[in-house]
C-alpha cells in the first residue's frame, strides 16, 4: 500500500487506548493532540510520560484535527460536544462493558448497538467503530511491528468515504482492515460479540462473521 502523507489526529481521552493508539500514529509520521479533564500542563507532564511527542490540547484544537477519535470512559462520552465534532470523520474507539461501566440505561435500554447510541449523540459527525475487540496492548507500535501477520481490526460504519478513511487509517498502522458497511454491524466487536478479545487474522474475522455484510 502506498504510504500516506503524515496528517493530524485528534484524541479525546488520555487513557490507554487513546494513548495507545496516539503511540501507532505517531510511530507513522502523525501529529497527535490529545484533551482530557486535567488542566494542560499536568496533562502535558502525563503525555510526555505515556506518549511522548503527543500534545495536550484543548477540545477545539483537538476537534480541528484531520482524523478523530473519541476513546474516554463511556459513561462521559456525552461530555464531548456533538457540535466540535459536526461534519467531522470520528472514530468510536469505546465499547459498552458493564462489568466495567456499571449498568447504563442509554445502552440497556435500546436495541441499537453501543456505537449507534454514540452516533446519536454525535449527530451531523460521520462515525466509525474500530480499535474495540482488541485491547490496548495490541495497539502498541512495538507490539504491531513484531507481527508476521497483520491483526484483522473490524471498521463498520454507515458513511462509506468515514470507513474508507479510517481503513485507510487502520492499515497504515499495521492493521488488516476488514470494513463493514453499516455501523450496526459493529455489534460483533462488543464485549459479548464473536471476535471480542481474538487476534485473527483477516480472513479468520471474516469467516466468524460471516453472516454479516462486508463490504
């Protein structure tokens, strides 16, 4: 695959899987910046510690960048403005895990997957899920580099240009995209889905999901 320019990334959320995947862009040439509730420059101190090169910045500069992704606790994803991120490619990096989470009512009391819940918050943000069935080690630069054979990442999403973009993403980290053309469709990423916590193999994600559209 051809290697892409360098481009910016936006994470809301310092925790290990936004700064895990901070780690993987920048390993590729991408500036990070990265908000979360701490004032700026204690968050900076953090950065410089769990992902050096990132930069602590505030939700509007974050939310100006070319790529997003939004990986904070789910309980608080509401505290993201849905109006930073209007007209804006946005990775949901969150997954739904009550045994972590606790009980909640936006996600218990619906038929929707977790991602479309987010998508309904971000309404007028184009909104793709991946990074959710492996864990946070798996997203390390020096893990992904040790590999043979690249990790299928599962990309669902509704706006086919979103899920170009971010398997596009995706791949250039080190990861075999497996793209799926509706965002419902990332239900078998959750906690009790069929790929959940497996390391497969392109071809191995998609012969466990078989009965879902790929694109």
């Amino acid at each position: 695959m051809t290697e892409q320019q360098p481009r910016t990334i936006g994470i809301f959320g310092p925790g290990r899987v936004g700064t895990a995947i901070a780690r993987a862009a920048m390993a590729k040439g991408d500036t990070v910046f990265i908000t979360g509730t701490q004032d700026p420059v204690t968050q900076q101190m953090l950065l410089d510690f769990v992902a050096p090169g990132a930069i602590a910045a505030s939700p509007e500069e974050v939310a100006a960048a070319d790529l997003i992704v939004v990986a904070v606790p789910l309980p608080k994803f509401r505290a993201v403005s849905p109006e930073l991120l209007r007209g804006k490619v946005v990775v949901d990096a969150m997954n739904y895990w009550s045994g972590t989470d606790g009980n909640l009512a936006d996600f218990d009391d619906t038929e929707l997957s977790s991602s479309e819940v987010v998508a309904e918050h971000f309404a007028g943000a184009h909104v793709v899920k991946t990074f959710n069935h492996v864990g946070y080690r798996d997203l390390d630069p020096a893990v992904i580099a040790r590999r043979e054979t690249p990790v299928g990442l599962g990309v669902a999403g509704d706006d086919a240009d979103a899920v170009a973009a971010v398997t596009e993403f995706v791949e250039r980290l080190g990861f075999a995209a497996v793209p799926f053309d509706s965002l419902a469709a990332g239900r078998a990423f959750e906690p009790s889905g069929p790929i959940f916590g497996g390391l497969l193999a392109a071809d191995e994600l998609r012969a466990r999901l078989a009965g879902v559209t790929v694109r």
